[in-house]
C-alpha cells in the first residue's frame, strides 16, 4: 500500500525527447522519435493523428508497457517530476490505476465478464487504499452515479454483458476514476460509441475532470472531439510531434503543412461536393523503416524544397507571440498560411433522373425467443423496420442517418436479398424483389445491387490476390467472353478507383486499409451496379484517407450514374455527400429531406439532437448544447406511441399525452420535406438552428 506520491508543482506529465523502438529478428523499428508534451495540472491535453503514426504507443510508454519487444531507445517519461523508467515493478504496480489510470478504445477490454460490476469497482480502492468492503461499495455508487448511469444499484448488481456499448464504457471510466487519479490517458474513448452516446460520454469527462481536477491525455484521430475536450493539443505525424499548442492557436494559425493538409481533409460546415470539393493529402503515410530523410512529410507537402526539406535532422521550433506553440517546419515563417486554399476543381452538379428504387411501407420483423439463452417459451417480436417508404433515383446520393439497433442495416439486409421483407414492397425498376431471397435472383438483379462494407479487411479473401478477386466478382456477374477480357475489365477497374495495375498481383495483407476498401468498391462497380449501398465506408479510415475514398465514391457515380444508398452515423460525411438524407431511429423514419431541409430548422427532435451531438473541428461554430438522457431502447421492447417519446426534449409541449399512445402520423412540411413528429407547425416554426458559423 503506497500513498499517493507527493504534492508536485511542476507538470503531472513531462514527457521528453521520448523515443520508442520495437525490436524484430530483422531489424529495430522507430515507432517514436523525439517526441515531446508536457500536462499540467488540471489540463487536458490532446494527441491528434492517423492510425500508425505512434499516438497509442505514447500512451503504453507512460504506463510502462510495451512488452518484450518495445523499448525506450532516448528521452525520459517523468510523472510528478520522478522518471517512470527508474522505478521499480512495485512502485510501478501502485503508479497504475491508483496515480495513472487508462481508459482503452474497447470497453469489454477493461471489464471481466464473469465479474458483477460492483465488485469489479470496488477492487481498486480495496487493492490500492486497503479500504473496507463497506466504503468501497459507497464509493463504487457515488462514481457510477457521477457517470450518470440510471439506478446505481441495480448497476453495481449487473454483469457486463447485460449493459448497452455506452454504458460499459461509462463503467470503464467510473473504475479509472475510483481511486481519483491524478493523469487519466483515454485512447480513441468513444469509437465504438453512437454519437449521441459519445457527446453524452465526452461532456462526462470534461465535467468529471473538473470536478476531480485530473489531468487528461485525450488521443484521438477527431479533431472536432479534441475541440470539444481539450485546452491544448499535439499534432503527430509518422513517430514524430509536428506541431503543439493551445487549440485556438493550432486551430486557427496553423504553422505545420501536415495540420493544413489534415482540416482540408475533413468536411466542415460550408464543404460542398461540387463547389469546394474535400482535397485529400496525396500519397501515402510512410512505413516507420522506409521513412524519408529530413522531414516525414516532406513527400507529400506542398511547400517540399528539395536541398532544404530533405537533409538532416528537423527540431521543433517555437512560434513568436503564440503560447507555447511549436512546429516542425523549417518554412513556417515563409509560408503564407492565411493563402486561400486551391480549390479542388469545381464538378458539375449531376441531375437525379429516373426513381430506380422505390420502398413502399417496407415492414421487417423477426421473431426470437423470450428468453434468448435457452430457447422455449414465449417468442417475442422485434420490430427492425416499420412502414419504411422512400424513393431513390439515378445519379442520387441519398443518406441513411440513424444509429446503432434504428434497423438501417437490416434495410440494407432485405435490399440485397440477405432477408426477405416481412410486409410491403420494394421495386428496382418497377420488379418486386422484396420476396426474392439472394440465391434466387437472377444474375442482373445482384449485379444491379451492390454493396461496400465498413470494413474492408472483412470482405476481401485473404489468401486470393486483388485482381483474382475482382476477376471472380466479374466471372459470377457473367461479364467478358473470356478470360482475356475479364482480366483487361479487372485493370480497368483498379484505373477507375485510383490504383496501381501492379496491385492485381498482390494479397490483401499487402494493402493498407485505405487499399482494401478501394479494391471494394472497385468490386462492387464490377457489374455495372445500378444501386450501391454503403455502409458506413469510410468510418474505418483516417480522416486523410476518408476523403479520398468519399471523392472517389462521388467520382464513380457521376461517370456511373450510380444510385448511392450511404448509410453513415457521421453527420458532417452526410451534408458534404447527399442530396438527400432520410433519419431513422428505432425502426421509424422520422425525417425525411433534402440535405438542405433536414440540415436547417424545422427538425424532428431526434435530427435536431443528432446534429448537436457532431463534433465539428472549427473554432467558429457555435453549437447549441443538446445531451439525450438514456440509452436507445431495445426494438424487442420499444416505448408506446412516438419511439422517441422517453428521450425528447419537447415532449411537454404535445398536450394530454399524446406521445404516450400514439405513433405520429408522416407529415409533409414543404416540397418532399416530410417528419414523424407531433408537434404543432408553430412549435415547429420556433426551432432555432442548431449550428451556427459565427459571423467573421
């Protein structure tokens, strides 16, 4: 048992020159190189990057644990002004979770399945403090209603499994605030999360860090969450922290290329498919032992001057007048960083044309057993879709909002035949497919629809090349005459989504994750796809690559003419991308639109809260602060009357309970804008806008 260590004045963090290697039979791999942060007390400091460029490898150096493989090559790790590296294992095992605690991207990763959560709790201070049973349980409650978790108790009783996604994470984040840590690293804290989960999650660590006045180490690759939760940040790049300082310095006087490449990279308010399309950084992220002399980005930036850029070692160097502000740029004080960005060039705006898919009061319900583990008993009905009807035509990029159990998914199951629909009709050019399962359409019908997953390293067989692959989708769509034929559609292909022809030969393995999806898409275009659903392409990505994958989708379509079913929880995709945007939530559509009409006030209470949980990476917006209470409920047992019913915020202004009992009847609000919502035309005709870009 080991107090907490002494009351120290300087940072709780300092971290110095640090770099990391791990080590393999062939050769010693820099992970990080003289990388620098320091957290004071009470702040929260951000550490911003793309996947691979060393940020969760920081993380596992303050916590001492890079396995057997991973070493501190240079540079020091100090908490509270004592270096992590010289102490001892025991000292070590009281620093974690008692001084230093971690919350990891994946909640069932920190939890013991077979462990009730009161008791998982209650082992930390009972371990760290050698306090009693009693006084830990009273603490286990205070911090579990501290993350807002309804009935405490009833909590502290559950099992693991028994919780929704943000519920374990909230538990993940009570035990690390059990023993009142000084330092709190969250890693990627909310991914897995919905969004509306993940801004209840955030303003939850940005009040419980100023009620227990901790230190936080926020990493993430969304700039618009550090925004939010951060007074400082680090930009990293390949091993490397390219620039630091406060967000309103980083964010508005940005001093390193890779930062500038990185906001033109991802959709902020005012990004328009046509007008100001997304630029997407050229080139790919070098691999940690192919890293180019002098500066990493030097490949890829924009202002590279050879003979400059590229010899020798680059320091970080201080930015005059800014607060501690720092880049890595040897020509930040000859870049004119306020330089209007060179747009990306203009497109023509592409007219839908004919409806190619229209669903009609579409009804998909299943049937399971009441009590799921032993079967027996009474079966129950869940409810996955409920009277969808929408029109989709050529050339049409129509977004699919809504998040996790709302049923978008099991639409995109009974469209590509993986299900047949329970009631109504679904007709792709004007032929009912809602019956025909997938093993009984004919070849058209499934080249005609088509789909890309969220995640590319699932969908690709890992022991067959690209081009085989490619080749197989075109054998089974019945497209060549021969194999000659097939083979020179497969290179057509890899041209069409921007890859090199000597890809054909590789294995997937060989392909970062930005490849595997490209080769993807490049397979689903294969037999001239009339409509293409894509779930949540991008989510997967670094912001980098999001982009260039979103332009490709887009480019495709206009030389296709495809119809575009995007079906995306991430808001700021859907208003750079649709044209129109249909809202579910619980099986329902609730709001239906152009991207315009569902974008602007009048909202349904769920748009409405959905567009205040986004993030946005961009000083300027203001956005009003709406946080849903309660988790989604289950489609096995939804509320009566309106779905939305047990967390709307305007539910008082509908009189005698009418949400209660009733579903809302679809309304029409103007041309084709149509919501599921009680509420009056004059309360509807008070909503503010949720977003707004303060004036210059």
């Amino acid at each position: 048992m080991m107090n907490k260590l002494s009351q120290h004045d300087g940072p709780v963090l300092e971290i110095d020159k640090l770099s990391i290697s791990f080590f393999t039979r062939l050769r010693e791999i820099p992970a990080v190189m003289d990388f620098s942060v320091s957290v004071q007390p009470g702040e929260a400091v951000g550490l911003v990057g793309e996947s691979g460029c060393g940020k969760s490898t920081v993380a596992l150096g303050v916590m001492q644990d890079l396995g057997k493989n991973g070493r501190i090559v240079g540079g020091s790790i100090k908490f509270k002004g004592r270096d992590l590296a010289q102490m001892s294992p025991e000292e070590l095992r009281d620093i974690r979770g008692n001084e230093i605690a971690m919350i990891y991207q994946e909640p069932m990763a920190s939890l013991n399945p077979a462990m009730k959560i009161g008791r998982q709790l209650m082992e930390v201070p009972m371990i760290h403090e050698g306090v009693s049973e009693k006084v830990a349980y009273e603490r286990a409650l205070e911090v579990v209603t501290d993350v807002r978790l309804p009935d405490p108790e009833r909590m502290l009783n559950s099992y693991p499994h028994q919780l929704s996604g943000g519920q374990q994470q909230r538990i993940v984040i009570a035990m690390a605030l059990m023993s009142k840590p000084a330092l709190l690293i969250l890693d990627e804290p909310t991914t897995a999360l919905d969004v509306t989960v993940e801004a209840a999650v955030v303003e939850l660590v940005r009040d419980l860090g100023k009620k227990y006045g901790t230190s936080m180490l926020f990493i993430s690759h969304n700039l618009g969450l550090i925004l939010e939760t951060c007074d400082r940040l680090c930009v990293m790049y390949s091993g490397e922290a390219v620039e630091r300082g406060s967000i309103a310095d980083v964010f508005d006087e940005m001093q390193h290329p890779y930062t500038q490449a990185l906001f033109r990279s991802i959709p902020l308010p005012g990004a328009d498919k046509n007008a100001h399309p997304l630029v997407a950084i050229p080139g790919n992220f070098p691999l940690p032992h192919e890293r180019p002399k002098g500066c990493n980005f030097g490949p890829r930036c924009d202002y590279f001057e050879a003979g400059r850029c590229d010899q020798g070692q680059i320091d970080m160097a201080d930015v005059a007048g800014n607060d501690r502000h720092a880049t890595r740029c040897l020509r930040n004080s000859e870049i004119d960083w306020a330089a209007p960005i060179v747009a990306g060039a203009q497109k023509e705006k592409t007219e839908p044309g004919e409806v190619v898919l229209k669903i009609d009061n579409l009804k998909k319900y299943y049937e399971v057993a009441a009590n799921a583990l032993f079967g027996g008993g009474t079966k129950k009905v869940v409810k996955a879709n409920e009277t969808l009807s929408f029109e989709a035509r050529e050339s049409e990029t129509l977004a699919i909002v809504g998040e996790s159990g709302c049923g978008k998914s099991t639409f995109a199951k009974v469209l590509m035949g993986l299900e047949t629909a329970t009631e109504g009709e679904i007709l792709l050019d004007g032929q009912n497919i809602e019956q025909t399962a997938i093993e009984a359409r004919d070849t058209r019908t499934i080249s005609d629809v088509q789909m890309v997953f969220q995640n590319p390293f699932d969908t690709l067989n890992p022991s067959m090349t690209v081009g085989r692959q490619i080749i197989r989708a075109l054998e089974i769509f019945d497209i060549g005459d021969s194999d000659q034929d097939r083979k020179q559609r497969m290179l057509e292909l890899l041209d069409l989504v921007k890859l090199p022809r000597a890809f054909a030969d590789r294995m997937p393995r060989q392909l970062s994750g930005g490849q595997k999806q490209r080769v993807g898409i490049a397979r689903a275009f294969s037999g001239g796809a009339r409509i293409v659903v894509a779930d949540e392409p991008v989510s997967a990505l670094d912001v980098s690559v999001q982009a260039a994958v979103t332009d490709l989708l887009m480019e495709i379509q206009r030389s296709e003419k495809t119809t575009l079913l995007f079906i995306s929880h991430d808001l700021s995709i859907v208003r750079y991308l649709s044209d129109r945007v249909m809202v579910m939530y619980l099986g329902h559509v609730v709001e239906l639109g152009d991207t315009d009409q569902v974008f602007s006030p009048p909202y349904h209470p769920y748009t409405e809260a959905l567009l205040s949980a986004v993030p946005i990476a961009d000083t300027s917006v203001e956005k009003e602060h709406i946080v849903l209470e309660g988790d989604i409920p289950s489609a096995m047992d939804p509320p009566s009357g309106c779905p939305f019913q047990t967390r709307c915020r305007w539910k008082s202004e509908v009189p005698g309970g009418l949400c209660d009992r009733e579903v809302p009847p679809t309304r029409s609000l103007e041309a084709g804008h149509q919501i599921k919502c009680h509420l009056s035309d004059e309360i509807l005709e008070r909503m503010q806008p949720v977003i707004k870009i303060a004036a210059e």
